[in-house]
C-alpha cells in the first residue's frame, strides 16, 4: 500500500506529548497483512503534522481507506463507525455523527446515546475480533494514552481501515473535528464544527483578558506518585484561557511526576483535582489536605476543586465545558 507521511523527523515530546504542525507529505511503500473481511480495500495514510517517516515506527494522524468510504456514500449506505477511545466518541458527538456509531470502548460513556452499543474492551486491550465482527468502515483509534499503540498495530495488521488521533493541544483537538469529518465525507460538518469550537474558545479567552487577578493553579492528574500537567498538554493552554497560570507550564513535557514538596514550593493559589479514569465522587481533597506541610499553604479548602476527569482529562471538545467552569471557579 501507499503511505503517505510529512518529511522531517519527530518533534521532541515529552512522556505522553507529541507536539504537531503542519508537514508536507511523502510516499512511503509500506507493508501490511490484511485479514480476509478487509482484503482489498485500497488503503492508505495520510499526515497532518510532522510525526516521523514510516506509518506505524512514528505516530501517524490518518490511516484510512477513503475509496471505500466515497463508494459507500456514493451508494447512500450508511458508514459503520467503530470508536476505541472516549475522546474520539465524544468528538463524534460534537460532529453530530454519533449516529453512525455502531461500538464503541468500554469507557465511552458520553453522549447518553451511545449507551446500548456494543462494547469492544477496555482502551487499552481493545477486543479486536469483536471490532471486526461489527464489520467497521472506519475505526476511531487513538494515542493519547500509552499503550495505545497495540490497537493501532493491530489495526494494521488486519487492514481494518481506521484514523489514529492524538491531540496534546486545543488546535489539535480544532483540527482533528475537520479531519475526521474529512475522513467520513462531512467536510462541512468538520469546518462547522472547528468554527464553533474556535469561536467558544476566542469568547472565554476575551472574557478572561478583563481579569486582572491570574490565579497560579496545581493541577494533579496522579496522587501517588503525583503527576501533573506541563507545558505540552491541554491543561495548560485551559488554564491560560481561564485567566490563570498552570504552576508547572516551564517543565517540557506533558506529563510531570514530581513532588508534593516541588508542588509546595511553587505556591499554588487553587488546587485542581482531575485524577484519571477516577470518577469525581471517589476523589477526596483529604488525600491533600493530609499531606506534610499543607496547612503552611494558605490555601483554604474552598480553594481546592474536585473535577470531573471527563471533562479535563480527556481531549475531545468536551474541554470547552471545562473551561468555561473554570472560568466560573475561579473569576466568579
């Protein structure tokens, strides 16, 4: 098959970051073992951002097979769309094509639409031959968690056309609207939607530059061992947009395991609590306040948040509903 990827090597990226941009494209033969239900079916790859030579040795954006999808429209059948990650489940639901869903992760669990659809596995340990049972057009993968990349090999292995996203940035996320509308012939879904997620975006960042206070905010993912957000990753740019400043945006990564005495030495005004895959009535600020030195911090219970992870942790455009909360938090 045909592989087509940007020139240039990969960007330096921190532990679960890889930074995009725009990169010109280049053919690349490429070899890949089809099972017999997807035998045939005129693949390829296709970049929008500069991750590296070769399809699967680096992270890709697209690995589709477009022919198929034009014949399937052409013919008026509907496309079968088989998403492996919430964020991507959720991106489909702001695309206003959940519709064309027929399984989905096991921790897909928005929109409410989406609740009696088969279930494929765990994102992690996706169940391949019940992907292959749904008889997919298009399969939603992702590499936003490490791991992932076993979903993707196996993809490829059985030539099950699918899209491979992995957004560490709010234009990633802009971007990816356009390219999976692209993808299942909805151009103008995806431009629609990429304007309405920009312009929610532009009206929190106006709203935040009237605010003189820029509150400093710790944010934990993890609490033991703690991580935290750094500088390439979505939180940041979230906290940036509220009007506030995340503490640990100088560390190039994406995710920091640090210190609760790197943490105090930072003099966070709010704590941020958005532990993953941890639904918010589990967190408990105790797990803080507990911890050596806190009560020299001057910072009052009020002032640390239990957050819901779905709508901070995950980068689907769900993140706009978390922004604008904490916008609300901690501007009033």
């Amino acid at each position: 098959m045909i592989t087509l990827m940007p020139v240039g090597g990969p960007q330096d990226v921190g532990q679960k970051g890889v930074a995009t941009g725009q990169g010109k494209l280049r053919q690349h033969n490429h070899r890949t073992k089809k099972s017999a239900a997807f035998r045939g079916r005129g693949v390829f790859s296709l970049s929008s951002s500069n991750r590296g030579a070769c399809a699967f040795c680096s992270f890709h954006k697209i690995f589709v097979g477009l022919n198929l999808l034009h014949k399937i429209r052409k013919r008026g059948e509907r496309v079968r769309v088989v998403s492996i990650c919430p964020s991507n489940t959720e991106l489909m639901e702001y695309l206003g094509l959940a519709g064309l869903l027929v399984g989905v992760d096991d921790y897909s669990d928005w929109p409410i639409s989406i609740t009696d659809l088969p279930r494929v596995g765990p994102d992690l340990s996706i169940d391949m031959d019940k992907v292959e049972s749904l008889k997919p057009d298009l399969v939603l993968a992702s590499l936003s968690v490490p791991g992932m990349e076993k979903n993707v090999m196996a993809l490829q292995e059985r030539g099950i056309p699918h899209i491979v996203l992995n957004p560490q940035s709010l234009s990633d996320i802009e971007l990816d609207l356009t390219l999976t509308a692209a993808a299942l012939k909805e151009p103008d879904r995806g431009k629609e939607a990429a304007a309405k997620f920009h312009s929610r975006l532009e009206d929190i960042k106006k709203r935040a530059e009237e605010c003189k206070n820029r509150p400093r905010l710790y944010w934990e993912w993890w609490p033991k061992p703690i991580f935290t957000p750094g500088k390439i990753n979505w939180l940041t740019e979230i906290s940036a947009a509220a009007g506030a400043v995340n503490i640990f945006e100088d560390v190039e990564l994406a995710s920091v395991m640090t210190s609760w005495e790197d943490v105090k030495s930072r003099n966070p005004d709010y704590i941020c609590l958005a532990w993953v895959g941890v639904r918010k009535e589990k967190v408990q600020a105790s797990v803080v306040t507990k911890r050596q030195g806190f009560d020299q911090m001057n910072i009052s219970k009020d002032h640390i948040f239990i957050l819901e992870e779905e709508l901070y942790c995950r980068p689907s455009p769900r993140l706009l509903d978390g922004l604008e909360k904490l916008f609300v938090m901690i501007h009033g």
